[in-house]
C-alpha cells in the first residue's frame, strides 16, 4: 500500500516538474535582474481600501481569467483528447448575458448580480452542450467542432446587447472584479481558489476523475467495461462552460463593461498552452488541474517579465512562442523517453558497482 502511495506520489510529481521547473526559471531570472521585482506593498486603491500591489499581485489577478478557463479545458482534454478553441467567444456571449440582465432592472443588487451568473452559467453551459454533442455524439474531432463557435461567438454577444457595449457600475461588481472592502487580497484570485477546491471536492467525492481518465486513454475499452463514455465527454463541456461563465463574470465586472470584439481575446491560444506547460497530455488521458493552474501563472508570469523589460506589446508574444516551444518541447514524450533513457544509463554502472561491494 505504501509502494502504491508512493508511485502515485511520485507520478504527480514527476507530471508537475515542467511548469515548477518554469516558474523557478522565471523566478531565478526576475530576481537577478531585478532583486525587488517581486516586492509586495501596501496601498489604498480608488475606494480608500487598504490593499496588495506589486508584480507579484499583478501575476496571480491578471492570470486568473485564464487559469479558471485553464481548468475546464484541462478536463475536456484529458476526456477527449483535443481542445475547445471557442472558449474565448463563449466567454463574450457569457459576458453579454451577463450584462443583459444587470441592465434589466433599475438598480443593481447582491440578488441580481446572483441571477445575472446564473443566466449566464445556463447559457456557457448550453453552447458547451452543443460543441460536446458533436464531439460525444457525431465524433467530430474537437478542435474543428469547436470551430464553429470560435467562428460565430462574437457576433451573437454582439447581438445579445443589440450591437452596444453597455457599461455598468456597481460596488458590488468592483467587488468582483478588484477588491472586497477588507480584504487586500484580489477577488479573481479568491475566485479561481474557491473553484479549484470545488472541483478537487468533486474528484474527491466522485469518480470523475477516474471516468475521464479512463475515457481519454481508451474509449472503446471503457465502455467495455460500462462506462458511458458519450456522457463524460459531454460532462467535460458542459464543466467548461461553468468555467467560461466564470471568467466572462469576472472579466466583465474588472472593466465595468462587456466588450464583444476584446473580452478575454485570443485566451484559446493561452488556455491550450497552460494546460500543456502543466505537463498534461494533449492527447488525452491522465490529467493534472493544479499543473494547469501553474501553466497559466507561468504564462502570467513570462508576459509581466517582458513587460517589465520594456518588450513592446507587438514583440511580447514572438517571445512568448520561443519560450513556450522550448517548454513545451522539453515536455514532450520524445525528450522524456530520452532524458529516462539517459538517467536509467546513469545509474546502471552505479547499482552494478553496489551489487559487486555487496558481494
């Protein structure tokens, strides 16, 4: 049992090692070429409220839309081997539903700000729905099925709110989207921890994360074993869509606004990335949420840093692609069978030297 406990352990590990050994790079390289960049201070923000500043709080706020994202994607991934590049759209059709019904009624309270993220959670969940039909049911591959929203996404929150970017102000939505009165610490990032432990929760009392992984290695043989393996990869969408809903939520009440044309644009691109920086296999099967929450502060953390080295906006994602092909690379199959290769090489002329003192 022990044995057992300790390969599970050391399989975890060994599947986190990628994003733990990026963020110590990033890390390492901050503080040399600038020992104070991680300094966190104190300040009062616009509202007179005591809060945290500093890169440091930068990088966790501003990943937090794309590590709530990065969690659903990781579980349509591991379920179906491919990924939903629709999340972005989905999230400004979440974002425009969201803004519809605030805009509904005359003043803004705790109840209607409930309402407006319930209708817009119904809606993420039902395009989630729609882009897991044609992946569970018509087996069409996910990146392609997704295609179709990714396509159209934008011009239906266009249309939700009658082609205007309607603003809306509330303390309760500054609340959401920057700070609660008392609490220094951003709301988005108390966000994506509650729903990190909402889902460990849900692995912890169900065996979705078993089914899911099972589906992803070896559909067929799952559903010999009674496994249905059309409603898990549906599940895995329509989860995604709670996420969407979520970071639509938050991206929303941080602008005050619903944009169609920029919420959360081009974040497909980066949702993928972090769950591939978090050493999950793209191809399905075996996953890891928390590396995929990793990916998406490393991810943060590389676009802060060139920023921080007065890398124009046009120039910062050139450099992102380079150090993300470099760790996505070293994390691939090929060069872990290689690297095992050489280490299992290393260590046998040292337990051979260890079995000829033994005897």
């Amino acid at each position: 049992m022990k044995n057992g406990t300790k390969k599970t352990f050391s399989a975890g590990l060994g599947q986190l090692t990628i994003p733990i050994i990026a963020i110590c790079l990033l890390v390492i390289f901050n503080l040399i070429r600038d020992p104070g960049f991680f300094s966190i201070g104190i300040m009062h923000n616009n509202d007179g409220n005591i809060v945290l500043a500093g890169n440091l709080i930068s990088i966790i706020n501003g990943a937090s839309e794309l590590a709530v994202l990065a969690i659903g994607m990781t579980l349509v991934t591991a379920a179906c081997g491919g990924q939903d590049i629709s999340v972005g759209a989905a999230a400004a059709i979440a974002g425009s539903v969201f803004v519809k019904v605030l805009k509904s009624v005359p003043s803004i309270s705790g109840g209607t700000v409930l309402l407006a993220f319930l209708s817009a959670c119904v809606v993420a969940m039902l395009f989630g729905c729609f882009n897991g039909t044609l992946v569970a049911v018509f087996h069409i591959q996910p990146m392609i099925a997704t295609l179709i929203l990714y396509t159209c996404g934008r011009s239906i929150a266009y249309w939700i709110n009658g082609g205007a970017t309607p603003t809306v102000d509330s303390p309760i939505l500054s609340g959401i989207g920057s700070f609660i009165p008392g609490i220094p610490i951003p709301t988005p990032v108390l966000i994506v921890i509650a729903l990190a432990l909402l889902f460990k929760l849900l692995f912890h009392f169900t065996s979705l994360e078993l089914l899911t992984q099972s589906v992803g290695i070896n559909g067929s043989a799952a559903r010999l074993n009674g496994i249905n393996a059309t409603f898990i990869r549906l599940l895995s969408f329509i989860l995604l869509g709670v996420c969407v809903s979520v970071a639509g939520t938050i991206g929303v009440s941080r602008l005050g606004l619903i944009n169609h044309e920029t919420l959360l644009l081009d974040v497909e691109m980066d949702a993928i990335l972090a769950v591939a920086i978090g050493g999950n296999n793209l191809g399905g099967g075996k996953f890891k949420i928390g590396g995929s929450i990793i990916g998406a502060y490393v991810i943060q953390m590389l676009t802060i840093t060139l920023y921080a080295m007065k890398v124009s906006s046009t120039d910062v994602k050139a450099y992102k692609a380079i150090v993300i092909i470099l760790l996505v690379v070293i994390g691939s199959p090929v060069v872990k069978a290689r690297f095992e290769k050489w280490v299992a090489q290393f260590r046998t002329p040292k337990l051979k030297a260890s079995t000829k003192g033994a005897e």
